[in-house]
C-alpha cells in the first residue's frame, strides 16, 4: 500500500481566481478519502485524475464554508450518476441536518447508502478502521468546534520464512494467523514462537494529520506526533501573529513550530489568506523552523 | 437603459468540464440580478465581467442543486468581502431556511442585510418593481415546485417639447411629472394636454422571460408574450421527447415551438443533457420551427 495526497483546493474563505478553498483527496489503494470539500471541488476531481466513484469517505473539518459548500454538489453528482456504493460521511452533527434538509427540498433520494457518522467536537477518538488504516479525530481551537483527522497506515503483515514453510506445509489459514504475528502449533501440540519463523516486514507504515483551521496550540501534539505529513494551516505570516491569533487561524511561523515539536518528516501548508499573492514569503518564513515544508497549490500530488 | 443577459453557466444536473450548471445575470443599468446560481457560479463573475457587490437581487426557479447550491458561498463571500448593501433574494420558502441553517452552523451573521421574499409556486404575481423594471414570476411544470421569471423593462418618460419650455420654463417637479404623462396646469388654472406638449420617447422597453427547468406547457404563454428574449430549457432534442415528458424536462423542439407562439423576438436554449457534446444538432432542430433561435454557452453576453 502507499498514500497519496492530492491537493484540490488550499485557499481560505473565497474562491480566488484558481485557488479555491479548502479540499484534498487521500489515495489509499483504489480508493479516495475526501478530507474537506470546498464549492468547486467536485469540478477538480477530473482534471486531477481522482475518481469521483472511487470516493469512499469524507471527513469534514467544520462547518465554515469554505470547508463543506461543495458536498452536497458532490453528493448531489454521484447520485445523478447512478452511484450504488455507500458513502461514508464524517462531520458535525449539523452536517447531516444540512444535507437532509436539502435533499428534501430537492425531493432527492440518494440512489445510494449515507452513512453519516457524527463526530465530537471536544473528543480524541477513532473514527474509522479496516485492515489497512486507522484514521483517529481529534480538537483544534477554531471560532466554532473544528476537528482534525490523522490517517495511520497498519503496520504490514510479517515475512514466513522460506525454511518453515518447506518444512512445516502450513494451511492458508495458519499463514495468515502467522503474518498476523501468531505463534505456531503444529499437529502434535509443538509450540513455535512467531519470531522464530517470520520476520518483519520492511514496509514502513505511513501516516497523515490534517489540521484545517486553528489557532497555534500544542494541545494537538500528542496525536499528530511523528506522522509522515502534516498538513496545518498557515493562514497569516508572523508579522499578522495577532489577527491570527484573533481570528484564530496560524501563521506559517506557528505550523513550522508544531511541524517541528510533534517531529512530523514532513510539513505542507495551506489555506493562505487571499492577501498572498505569492506563497515564497510564506515558505520562507516556515523553512527558517522547520525546513522541510512544502506550500500547498492547486494540482500538487505528494507521496505520503 | 438597457438589458444585457450574462450566460455564466447553462449545462443541466451536473458540472462537466467548463459547462457549470444553470447561472444567468441580468444587467440594467450599473447592477446586476442574479438568476439561478449553481455551484462555481461566484468564480466565473470577475472572468466574465460580473462584479459581485453590483448584485442587487437573486431569483432562483427551484430547488434542484443545479440552480442553487452555489448561492451559499455567493451569500458568504459578499460578507467576506465586507457588503453593507442589502441584497434581496426571491425563492421558495425552504430556500430560507437552507440559509439559515448553514449561516447558523458557521456562527455568521452576515455584515449586509439579507431580505428575502418567498415565492409561491403555483401563482403569477409581480414581486419586484422600481422605476425602470419590473419582475413578475409565474408557475412551470417539474417535479418540484419551480417558477418562471419575466422582467420588463417599463417605458421611458416622454420629451418635453421645447417651445413648450421656453414659453412656460416649468419648474424641475412639473417637468417629472409631465414627463411621467401628466397634464399641465398653470399658475391661473389653465388646463393644457399632456400630448399638446410632450412627444412619446423613442425607446422600445425590453423583456426578458426566463423558464429554467419545465416540461412543454402552454399554460406559460400569457406570462411571455411577446417577449424580446425567452430562455427556455431545451434538455433533450425531439428524438427523446418521452424522455422529456417523464422527467417533466423540454426539447429543443418544444423550446422553439412556444417562443413561436409566444411571438418572442429572440429565443435562448440551454440547460442541456451532458450527453451533447455539440449543441449545434439542438440549435438546428429549434430553428427549423423558430429561426432565431441563439444557444446559451458559458460567456455569452446578449443584448436583450
């Protein structure tokens, strides 16, 4: 497996020319996690390469617009389009009252599963989880409750060695039962310890936090501690440390800071304040803490 | 005055590549109605010419997605962007409560007033008038409830003969009110005919009929009459006119058939099926029954 992000739209409040606000797409194998779904969203998947039907889950940050104007269109398409699979949403409470009100007026029913699941506002948990992933929210500090979203990859199954299966023959029960690090008991009640006859693999599992809007706060640290990529917003420079403090948004200075004390590999940086009209001063200013950050644009497809 | 019909988007249920869904503006004078608002519509305004605090009033048909949903980041952009201006949308009830609801979620409270005016679907009735238009809305035919819109320009005030003036030198009140067709009386009671004094202004006033989502119906005649420019959805060509009458959608045939019975100067086609990749066989089959026939495409600007 491997993890890809793809960055739809990294702008803050309004669409701006082609920045368009907050939307990105995590690839895990065939399929697609919506992470925040700005208006227009929905008209970038294309021209991106992303799949409209191969979209599984949504996560939605918090109900500012600029976060979530484009999903009832999303929905809306994948419904005309004939869409059977269930979709899974994750939001607010308010998020389903949003969309049923406006299927209704609509006089809409989906031609496939919602299942919506509501998230706490206040509340670390695991949201979702299959054989491959894990994907945990957690609080940031926003002006209204705002939730963050870490994408934990599983560790691989182990490696049977090559000496134990010519010896031993085992069912493709048991070889699974000993990738999953279990030890061995042949048929007369003989003990094998896992370690003696797998060895780990070489894989290593990856990891992605996204912090849509917050204010500066170590708060978030514990959860996004050590991850491959963090996407945190990086809305003011630091010369605008109040108004973003204010406004609660960060500064490129602020996400390098956290990028740096949670020991993140990577930092991407986003929902820039329409003021910018060149992302350089912002890089910068986050390179000089925590140099191996990356400026969100529009198109930009980052391995995990 | 003038009218200026802006094409900013035409397509039909969902976005497909440039072509965004049902979005018109109507320009008199120095500002504009917004008629229907699809998703991305607040991104094509600055492209096509559109600026977005000259929008004074927004009517929307119905409430299918394809109309709509671009109205909320519309509403909250104006109030990002600082509006002081009221605006005044027309729509069915719900629409109210859609706004209210997602403005409710953000915690906004929009920096402009928001006035808005509930339409009812099943009747003709004058909603808006000032000195130069009027707007009257009437019922169509679709799966919900849906309104068409006609706006037409009033007639312009008549010349005052110039012996009149120089013989009489009226002052600036009765100048207005003679120009408005009323009949003069001087400062000893004499009694002089409006027509004695006035000439007709040469300006022919403009209208504009607009019927966003219908099936074929003639009941929508009376309410068009005449007009110099009808927009009527033409969704299909006659090949699928079964297609059509099921999903309470017209042809482009049908289109052509009641601009010619309404006696319109000028019909505008659009809200097409994503299955047309050309519109030219549309545009053909209307103008064999109503050869000026024009098919909408995004960026279009008409003289109405």
């Amino acid at each position: 497996m491997s993890l890809k992000l793809y960055v739809i739209g990294c702008g803050s409040a309004t669409p701006i020319g082609q920045r368009i606000s907050s939307a990105f797409a995590l690839k895990k194998e065939n399929e697609f996690f919506l992470v925040d779904c700005s208006e227009g969203a929905q008209m970038q998947l294309k021209p991106y390469g992303i799949r409209m039907q191969k979209i599984s889950r949504v996560f939605i940050s918090h109900l500012h617009g600029d976060h979530y104007f484009g999903l009832i269109g999303l929905l809306s398409s994948l419904h005309l389009f004939g869409r059977t699979e269930p979709i899974h949403v994750y939001g607010h409470a308010v998020l389903k009252k949003i969309i049923d009100l406006q299927m209704k007026a609509g006089n809409t029913t989906l031609s496939y599963p919602l299942c919506f699941h509501t998230i706490k506002s206040h509340k670390h948990a695991l949201i979702y989880e299959d054989d491959e992933i894990k994907v945990e929210t957690f609080p940031l500090i926003h002006s209204i409750p705002t939730n963050g979203f870490v994408f934990r990859e599983k560790s691989k199954n182990r490696n049977l060695k090559k000496d134990f299966i010519a010896d031993y023959n085992p069912s493709v029960e048991w070889i699974q039962r000993l990738k999953a690090g279990e030890d061995f008991v042949d048929g007369t009640g003989n003990h094998i310890e896992n370690q003696m006859i797998t060895t780990p693999s070489s894989y290593q599992p990856k990891s992605f936090a996204y912090c849509s809007d917050t204010v500066y706060t170590e708060s978030i640290l514990p959860y996004i501690q050590g991850v491959d990529l963090l996407y945190h917003e990086a809305t003011f420079m630091d010369n605008m440390k109040d108004v973003a403090r204010d406004k609660l948004h960060a500064t490129a200075s602020e996400a390098a800071t956290i990028a740096k004390a949670a020991n993140v590999k990577a930092l991407l940086i986003g929902h820039y304040s329409a003021r910018y009209a060149s992302l350089e001063p912002l890089l910068q200013e986050a390179r000089a803490i925590f140099p191996a950050t990356i400026a969100a644009e529009e198109g930009l497809v980052l391995d995990v």
